[in-house]
C-alpha cells in the first residue's frame, strides 16, 4: 500500500507503532528475568522507626526499607520501559528481619524474577553493612504515564 509521499508513509508507520505500543506493550521486549538494580541509603534520624511513626526506637523504619526496595524495583524498569512508559507498585510483601542504627548504610536489591505482559515481578533484599536485613516480593506494571495521569486526575474532578 503507498501513501503518496515518504514522509506521510513514515508517520502512518510511526502512529500503528504507537498506537501497537500503547494497546500490546509486553514488558518482556525490554525487561529480561535476571536483570538486577541496587539502590542505597544511610540510616539518619529521619527515617527512623520512630521518625516515620512506624515505632518508638532509633533504628532504621520499615516503611523507609520498603521504599528503598521499591526505589531499586522502579529505577530498574524506567531505565528499561520506552519513552512515556513507567511502572506503578501493585504488589509488595516483605520481612524487616534485622535492625539497623542510625549511621550505617544501607541497600536494596530488586531482582526480576518474571515478565508477564505489563506486570514485572521481583525478589527484593535488603542489606546493612553486618549482612541481610529483609526480604520479600514486589510486582509493577508498567504504564502509559500520561494516559495513567489523566485517568488519576479525573478522580480530582468528582
């Protein structure tokens, strides 16, 4: 079939990618089981248990360890997804099983366990400078981020 000119043929071709991104788009074509991201942080007053609320000692929050597991997970996919794609968390279970004082740093590990479709699975540690202080499962699923944003928004307007 020809459209008449190159550029034309060139953006109709362009506008089916797009369009095929946005209705098929399988996380697998740039996301592979295996791949692996790390994320760090040191333990300071603010994200302590009893900073964040989550306890009454000074000692590194779980909720901050979940963050920073999450961060790990999200970073690997948005260096990884096309341009106006991103992943949104849907999932996480985890064990806090060690403290960590303020003062010692910290990482996090997201490895991806699967790929199914849109939705990315991972195994997520957690490290301080003595050894593992979590563990657990994550889930993402990848989006459109305008059309994710639009669709948040409309939530604004009832």
């Amino acid at each position: 079939r020809t459209f008449g000119t190159k550029a034309f043929e060139k953006i109709y071709i362009m506008g089916l990618t797009e369009r095929r991104l946005r209705l098929f788009m399988d996380a697998a074509e740039y996301i592979k089981e295996g791949m692996e991201k790390a994320a760090l942080s040191e333990v300071t007053q603010e994200n302590t248990a009893r900073s964040m609320g989550s306890g009454s000692l000074d000692v590194y929050a779980t909720p901050a360890m979940t963050a920073l597991m999450e961060q790990a997970a999200a970073e690997l996919a948005q260096e990884k997804l096309p341009e106006g794609w991103t992943s949104v968390g849907i999932a996480l279970s985890i064990e806090h099983t060690s403290a960590t004082p303020i003062g010692v740093l910290t990482r996090a590990v997201a490895k991806v366990t699967a790929v199914e479709g849109r939705k990315i699975s991972y195994e997520i540690k957690a490290f301080d400078e003595a050894g593992e202080i979590g563990h657990g499962t994550h889930e993402r699923f990848a989006v459109e981020s305008e059309k994710f944003m639009a669709k948040a928004q409309s939530k604004a307007t009832h």
